[in-house]
C-alpha cells in the first residue's frame, strides 16, 4: 500500500487501476493546515512512471470519475474531523452539479 496527498496523482493511479484502501486527513508538518492522503493498493509501478513523464495518456472520463470520488470522501471525512461542517464551501454551496450520470462525465461543469 502506498499513501498519496495529491489529488491529481491519486486519481490518476485510480484511472490506471489502483484501489483506493483509505482516505486520512493529517496535519501538515509544523503548521495547522490539513491533508488528505488516499491510501492506495495495486498501483502499477509503469503508472508512476507515466506520470512522472509529465504528460501521461489516461481516459478523461475515468480521471474524472475518480477525481470526484476521491474529492467527496476527502471532504466527508474533513466534515467527520470537524463534527460542525465547518470546511471552506464551494461556490455552489458544496453541492456538485450531477445530472442523470452520477460521475457527471457527460455534464459540464
């Protein structure tokens, strides 16, 4: 199991076939500002590989799709950490558009 607090990376290893294990929220080192770490399992090693490359090939509608599954666990779990609801809201009033497609693929945002 690896543990990741990118939100772009985790998604992307998701779209390549990584499972997600876990999300935590941790404090940064030396301040009070938090974390997310996605714990994942099954990552393949070319997938980092590719990422780091800078540009790596992936399907936008998988990135998508785990992208905003990784964003809403990151921020329930942030709402169970602060037990008052009390996270910085979205301009939306942290509600995402969804639409018949619950990965909202289809829609734009």
């Amino acid at each position: 199991m690896i543990q990741i607090d990118d939100l772009w990376l985790a998604s992307y290893l998701m779209s390549q076939g990584a499972r997600l294990e876990g999300v935590s929220i941790l404090p940064y080192s030396g301040g009070s500002r938090m974390r997310a770490v996605f714990e994942l399992e099954n990552v393949p090693p070319e997938a980092i590989k590719e990422y780091g490359s800078g540009d790596p090939p992936v399907s936008i509608h998988q990135l998508r799709t785990h992208m905003n599954k990784l964003r809403d666990l990151m921020y329930a779990e942030l709402q169970k950490r602060n037990g008052n609801g009390s996270i910085k809201q979205m301009p939306n009033g942290g509600q995402r558009r969804r639409g018949e497609n619950e990965s909202g693929s289809i829609r734009n945002r």
